[in-house]
C-alpha cells in the first residue's frame, strides 16, 4: 500500500460514532491534534465554531429541510473563513508526522470550504442511523448556535433530526476532492474486518483494530421516542436504514 504522507479527517455529525474511527487512526499512529478530549475531539474548538458561523452566511433557508448552498459552492471563500481555519488546524498543519489528521464533528457544518481549501485531505464521511444519532443532545443540536437558518422547534428530537439532515445534506455537496469515502457506523461496528480493509485501501496504510460494542447499533429501538421524522425517510433508505 501507499505510504506516501496523507492528512485525514472525519465529517460526520456528533453522536454518530465519530470517535471509533478517530481511535482507530490514532491507534494507528495518525497524529491526531496536540490536545484532545476523551472524545477525541481536537481542541480548542473554537475558531472553528467561528468558522462554521461564517460559512453559514452563505447559507440560504428555503424553507422546511431545504436550504441552498450554491453561494458555498460558487463564489469565494470569506478570508475570516480561512483565517480561523488555519488557526484551528495549525498543531496538525504544522506537524511533520507521516499521517495527521483530526476530528470535530462541528468541521461537517465547514465541510464545502474545507474540502475547497483542501482538496488533497482524505475525508471519511462517517454516518449512523439517525435515529439512534439524535438520542441524545450534542453541541451541533440548534443550528442557529452556528448560524445556520431553519424553521425553530420546540421538540428536542425534532430540533436533532433537523441538525442531523442539515449536515447530512451538506456532506452530500458537490467539492472538488477525489478523496472521500462513505462510511456506515453500523458496518464498522458489525463488520469491522470488511470495512476496515476498505479504509485500508482508501488510506493506503494498515490501521489498529479497537474494540467495539455490538449493543451500540440500533438503540432507538427501544427508546420508546417517536422518531420517525418524515423528512428523514429518503435518507434512511439512501443509506440503508430502511
């Protein structure tokens, strides 16, 4: 396999599993950022909550789970954007480990400009069942916190499901990067030797294998919570879930 120097990220939504893989990649000798949280998450976050509040200027409501992103896609990054950006990247940046990389599940809301200022990274988009993702609350959970429009809610389910289709939407934009595998949290937990020899393969270098918890696949099932949310009922059955 490959193993030329790589930088490496994960986009996905909190609660969706994202420290599994962020443990494998630091097992496997991935630097991982300077200062982490026992999420793994790379700390301070802050300028890249800032980020995301920049980019979600650009952000139009349509209305709904609608929103266009074609200002993201189209017009110039706000230089503020990669100020704060490179700020929050600097320890891996500066880092001259063969493999580096990080994981903030808030870098999903920056994912079009991310991918547009780094078109080489490797980027693992990591999903789960969104059902099971918004059981419980996470910083990403009011869009508006991050400037992001949407219709407000009162449910807190409702107001997870919104978050959790907003960034799936966002992850599922059009950006220059070749480098990009999908993911199901579910496989890896399930499967783990198959989806594993897939990252393999994508990354081009062999990675640890870490203990995983069967029982944390398919908890909503008995959360006894409504959440069958209509508009997530195409990205159930686009990912599998149906």
């Amino acid at each position: 396999m490959n193993d030329s120097a790589k930088l490496i990220t994960v986009i996905g939504r909190g609660h969706s599993g994202t420290r599994a893989i962020a443990l494998t990649l630091q097992a496997s000798g991935v630097y991982m950022g300077s200062l982490l949280n026992e999420s793994t998450d790379m700390l301070p976050p802050d300028n890249m909550y800032e980020a995301c509040r920049v980019l979600a200027r650009y952000v139009k409501h349509r209305g709904g789970t609608d929103w266009d992103f074609s200002d993201v896609l189209t017009g110039e990054i706000d230089p503020q954007f990669v100020e704060l950006v490179e700020s929050y990247l600097e320890p891996v940046l500066a880092n001259h480990n063969r493999f580096r990389g990080w994981k903030l599940p808030e870098t999903t809301l920056a994912y079009p400009w991310i991918a547009r200022m780094f078109p080489d990274v490797y980027y693992i988009h990591w999903y789960r069942d969104p059902r099971d993702s918004i059981l419980s609350g996470h910083t990403t959970d009011d869009l508006a916190d991050f400037g992001v429009p949407y219709d407000p809610t009162s449910d807190d389910f409702e107001r997870r499901a919104i978050s959790w289709k907003y960034q799936s939407e966002i992850m599922d934009q059009p950006v220059a990067s070749a480098n990009v595998i999908r993911v199901r949290f579910e496989d890896f937990v399930l499967d783990q030797e198959n989806t594993l020899r897939r990252l393999e393969e994508f990354l081009g270098f062999a990675l640890a294998r870490i203990a995983v918890r069967p029982e944390s696949v398919g908890r909503w099932k008995t959360a006894r919570k409504d959440l069958d949310f209509s508009f997530l009922e195409q990205d159930l059955l686009k990912l599998g879930y149906g």
